[in-house]
C-alpha cells in the first residue's frame, strides 16, 4: 500500500504557546488538544480533515537553536499548501507584519513563500499551479517571487492543484 499524504509533523520547540499563537496568527490554525498543562499542544489548519496537523513540544527557553543543515542532519522545513493565490499574498502580507518572511520563490509549478518560527525553524507556504494551467516552460526553477505578476497571470481566486502540479 503506497502512502498517501503527510498527516502531521512534530517539532520541538522552546515553547510551545508561543509558537502555537505563531501559527494561529499567520496561517489561522487552531489548538485541538493539549496535554501536560499546555507543553504540548496539537493544532489544526483550516479545512484540515487531520485530527491534527502539527505537534508542538516544548523543551524549554535554555534549548540551543537548530543546526540542521549547518553541521548536522535534520528537517529543512514543512511545506503549506493554499488554495489561492490571494491567500499566499495574504500570509505573505501576515508573515511581513511579523518580521518573519525570509524569501518568496517560483518554482515554475509552484510559488512559495519561506518563513521562520519564533525558534527559527523554517517553513513554506505555497500555491500549486492547477494542472490545467501548466505549459510546457513550467519547469522546476528557483526564480524571485513576483507574487503580484503571478495573481495577474492566473488570477488571484484560481483553486491551485492539489498535491504535486507536474504536467502529462
């Protein structure tokens, strides 16, 4: 049986109410459950059917930062799928205010946003261009964001793709 989808991550974090207001404020998730008096916590995105889709466990204020990728092994980041391009301009806009926003990518097939957490661990924001919007000068690329030309070009409430947009 192939697996279908991630169903949740789990990060460790310095604290976990901190973090979690973090996501509840920029991508509008909520806490579904907690455990040992609020240092673990458990939230939803919208229009998840996960009965939770991050973990949050704190470990304490004195926990060093991550060196994932700076001399150690471990997570890049998770990625976020929207359905819209006017909401990745909308978490772009949320993500700014916080001072989190670190990059905006085009991928080609899709256009991502990149951000840090209050801990410093990465994550990604994105729209999957539909299937039947892709052209054949879709390649995956790294190029500037231009989030604005993008809305312009497929429309601002275009339902993006679910899952990986590869063209036929």
């Amino acid at each position: 049986m192939p697996v279908m989808r991630m169903n949740h991550a789990v990060l460790y974090v310095r604290d976990a109410a901190r973090t979690a207001a973090f996501y509840r404020e920029v991508l509008d998730f909520r806490i579904v459950f907690e455990m040992s008096g609020g240092s673990a916590l458990f939230l939803q995105a919208p229009g998840s059917s996960n009965d939770h889709d991050l973990g949050l466990f704190t470990v304490g204020e004195g926990a060093g930062p991550s060196t994932a990728g700076h001399g150690s092994v471990g997570l890049y980041h998770i990625a976020w799928e929207v359905d819209t391009l006017d909401e990745l301009d909308r978490i772009a806009q949320r993500l700014g205010e916080r001072g989190a926003l670190v990059g905006a990518t085009d991928h080609g097939t899709t256009k991502a946003l990149y951000a840090r957490d209050p801990d410093g661990l990465e994550l990604e924001v994105s729209w999957l261009v539909p299937a039947t919007l892709l052209t054949d000068d879709m390649r995956l690329r790294m190029a500037p964001l231009d989030l604005a030309a993008e809305r312009a070009r497929f429309g601002g409430s275009t339902r993006g793709g679910v899952g990986v947009s590869q063209p036929a």
